[in-house]
C-alpha cells in the first residue's frame, strides 16, 4: 500500500474505515493516472489541534492489488469492532431553544453525519418543555442505548443527568431522599454537545472534562468511546431530596448573583456580567454555620498544585481507597465515626465544587485543584472582608495566582457537609423569622437601605434551592461522562501501540 502522507494514529482514535471511488481523486496522484485500475480505501481519524480541539481528518491509502486492499480494509474494520467501549446505539435529546436556537442545526450540521460515518445508531428526541427529558428517561429502556446525549447548556446536561441517575435509583429500589443512601452507580454514559460555545455561557462540565466547549470535539470523544468517572453531591433539606450537583454549589454571593439574573433573562448572556457587577457593590454577607466531614481518603489537598487531568493517579487511588472502607466497615458505621467539624461566621461566599468549575473566563476555575472523581468536594468559604478585598479575591480567578492566600478565605476538601443559616437555626417557622425574611426582600429590592439581608439563596449547578439549609454529601464516581479529562498541552496521549496504522501497513 502507499498512502500520501506520514501519519501515526492508533486505532483507538481511528473514527472509519471506508473503501474510496479511485475516479473521484486520480487527477491528484499524476503518477497513477496511466494505470487502468486502481484501489483505495480512506482512514478517517481524529486530529489534535491546540487548546484541546479534536478534529475528524482523512487519509487515503492506494493499492495496485484489489484483493490486498480489501484485506487491509477487513482487517482494520475488525479492529474497530474490537473496541468495545465504542457506542454503537445513543439516545439523543436536543434542546431546540439552546445556543441561540441553533442547538438543532448544529446537532443536524456538525455532529449527526461524524455519528454517521461512525455507524453510531441514533434515536433523537427534540424537547418540547422544561424536564422533557428527565421525564423521558424514566420511560424509555435505557438498557438498550450505549450511552445518553445532551445537545444544549450546562442546564440541559443537568437535566438528563437527574433522570439517568433517579431512574437508576428507582429500579434499584434506592430511596433517593434518604440522605444516607449508598446510591448505585449510573453505568451509561453521558455526552454533551455544547451549543452556546458562540453566545457567551460558560458551559463549565463540558470545558472541565473535555478542555474546551465544542461540538465536533464532543462528539469525537463519544465516537471513540471515552469513559470519564464522575462524582456527584446530593443535596437534601430535611430528609427531602432537592438536587444532584456536579460542578458548583454557591451560596452568598454567585447564589446572589443568579437570582438576580434570573429576573433579566432578557438581556441574554450579558445578564451574568450585569448581575455580577451589582452584586459585588450590594456586598452583602450572611451569617450561618457550617459542618464538615474531612475526606480523609483522597490523596490530594485543595493547595496542591497538580490539576486533574487525563488518566488522573489522585481520582484513580482515591476511588480504589473509598471503596476498600466502604467495604471494610461498610458506609453508615464510617459515616457515624467520621469527626464533623464545625464552623460558624459571617461569609460573602461559600462555594462548594466538585470539578475546578473552569471556563473560558477562568481558565483555572475556582478550585484548581480539584478532582473529578476523587469522592470529595473543596469547600471554599469567602468570610466577610472589604469589597477591595474581595475584588483581590475575585481577580485571582482569572490570573496564575494562589486564590486562597487570603486571611479570609480558607477551603477544606471534604466528603459531606451541611449548612444552616442564623435564621433558620434560630427557628424557621417562627413568625418573626418571617417578617425577617418579608423585611430582608424588601431590602434586596432597595439597596439603599443599610441593613443586611437575612438569608441568600444556594446556586446549584445554575439552578436555585428553595431552601437555605441543607446537607450535602459527595457520591465517588456515580456516573459517567464520553470524556477522558483534561489532556496535558491538548496532546497527552500515551504511547501508540503496535496496532497503529503506520505500523500497521
């Protein structure tokens, strides 16, 4: 066989193999436009660029011998059934109303015909309402689909996210609001085809598993069948299940900063920005108490100065230690002897991520450090400084520099934690809480006004608790992502085996 260029591309990443139309490509070889029959067939592989961006490239093989060149075509087809971690049937669900209603057209355009070359099956569900999807998922047979994929935000994500993992639970028989629940894991993975990455959101899950936000970069990493553990926070009030968390749990300021834009959702994208900025002059604090379990088990520390990234020893070691306790002394006993530590004071912000939250505009995210499947969370709490202060701090989320060398800022990784505002410890349901909380409204809505406001609101992962007290727990690797983890330099990747092409012919 000769082919056109030099390539080395391991079969893991090889996308297709196709027989080609030699007719289609003669006037480009000058030096077999004499020969009256020719054969070839066309590789179609992933190509690194920078910042992470995968892209579907080609190169073609030509042969003098028809025979030949059907065994090489045979041969690498047999190759490719052999990766078993290849989808090969996924349910898909659209947001039509994503990325500027062009969630469609880019699922349509960019990514079904690279499904199709791969000979991925696919049944597609356009959604038509709020929880579409998450309703879906607890009728159709999931077992039948290789994987699940999101075609919108971080929202959209968040969506399937609870109905793969609450229909796991309920054919298991697991009572999701039992906060002590061991929860069973969600094998079938989940993809995420962002669709803002041109209209200003962060899509922060797809950038802090993947590397950057883009579409045909997704859908490479589901074709060739990356597998990316992820662990996920439960979130309860009173023995009532409220939310699964994966990337942010803010409560003080980015809980401020949500509700507020939640009001402006016309103004778009830009409403964060405007909302943020409004925010940060109102400066309000909140007063509450925090209890923590210390995620003793994990090996890393929320300083350290190693990321996570692909093939992550920390998420790995840390997982395996996990589940040799829960297995030694089983998981209620462990919980029950694990030391809470408690902290009260008056907090700007308590943040609490499972992933480093980074995104575009911080490259470093919020926690830097941390894990994507180590079974902990980093528990950052921002307590009452001056807004110079606090600006310094923010800053910091978008340069090289250590953001908790602060004196007010301390963070902890832990496996569970639980919040109670001052008034709700007080008491909830009295009666003069409530004209507190009228009271504390009606400051939000007039900032003139000097006093403080009584209760903030959580932000998880881009939607809003109704209640200020609540109990947090971090489930080690509960699902699955088609992601790998950030690769170092967008290119590390191990060593090619003796099955890559070049070796191969």
């Amino acid at each position: 066989c000769v082919h056109t260029e030099n390539c080395f591309v391991p079969i893991c990443e090889i996308i297709a193999v196709e027989e080609t139309e030699v007719n289609k490509k003669q006037r480009n070889i000058g030096r077999w436009q004499k020969m009256t029959k020719l054969n070839a067939f066309t590789v179609y592989y992933v190509k690194k660029a920078r910042s992470h961006r995968w892209r579907c490239s080609d190169v073609t093989f030509w042969c003098v011998d028809e025979h030949l060149c059907n065994q090489w075509i045979q041969a690498l087809k047999e190759l490719l059934e052999m990766q078993k971690s290849r989808p090969k049937q996924l349910l898909v669900y659209i947001n039509p109303y994503g990325g500027k209603r062009q969630g469609k057209r880019i699922y349509e355009q960019k990514v079904a015909p690279l499904f199709s070359l791969a000979s991925i099956s696919t049944d597609v569900v356009v959604t038509e309402h709020a929880n579409h999807a998450k309703d879906n998922l607890f009728e159709v047979n999931i077992y039948k689909y290789d994987g699940v994929v999101c075609v919108g935000g971080d929202g959209m994500f968040s969506e399937v996210m609870h109905g793969l993992i609450g229909r796991m639970q309920k054919d298991s028989g697991i009572d999701q609001n039992n906060p002590k629940a061991s929860l069973v894991q969600c094998n079938i993975r989940i993809g995420i085809i962002p669709v803002f990455y041109f209209s200003g959101s962060t899509d922060c899950i797809c950038y802090s598993t993947v590397g950057i936000s883009d579409p045909v970069t997704s859908a490479l990493h589901i074709i060739v069948g990356d597998c990316q553990p992820l662990d996920v926070s439960s979130v309860h009030h009173n023995n009532t299940f409220l939310k699964y968390s994966v990337s942010l749990l803010g409560y003080g300021f980015y809980g401020d900063i949500l509700k507020d834009s939640e009001k402006k959702r016309w103004m778009g994208p830009m409403r964060y920005d405007y909302s943020g900025f409004k925010t940060f002059l109102s400066h309000h604090y909140y007063e509450g108490t925090i209890a923590y379990q210390p995620a003793k088990h994990t090996l890393g520390s929320p300083r350290d100065k190693d990321s996570c990234r692909t093939g992550c020893y920390v998420c790995k070691k840390s997982g395996q230690q996990l589940a040799e306790q829960h297995k030694e002394c089983g998981l209620k006993q462990e919980e029950d002897e694990e030391e809470w530590k408690v902290i009260k004071g008056k907090f700007l912000a308590i943040n609490a991520v499972n992933m480093s939250c980074a995104c575009p505009r911080s490259p470093k995210g919020l926690s830097p450090a941390a894990h994507l499947a180590d079974g902990s969370a980093d528990l950052i709490l921002v307590r009452k400084c001056s807004r110079f202060d606090f600006l310094r701090y923010l800053v910091r989320h978008t340069n090289q520099d250590d953001q908790f060398d602060f004196p007010f800022v301390d963070v902890y990784r832990v496996k569970s934690f639980q919040f109670a505002s001052k008034i709700s410890e007080d008491n909830e349901s009295n009666v003069m809480d409530i004209g507190k909380k009228r009271f504390g409204q009606f400051c939000r809505d007039h900032p003139a006004c000097c006093c403080s406001i009584v209760n903030s609101t959580w932000n998880c992962d881009g939607e809003t608790l109704d209640s200020s007290a609540i109990e947090v727990r971090v489930h080690c690797q509960l699902m699955k992502l088609f992601a790998r983890g950030i690769e170092e330099n967008g290119k590390d990747v191990a060593a090619y085996s003796e099955s890559s092409i070049e070796q191969l012919l």
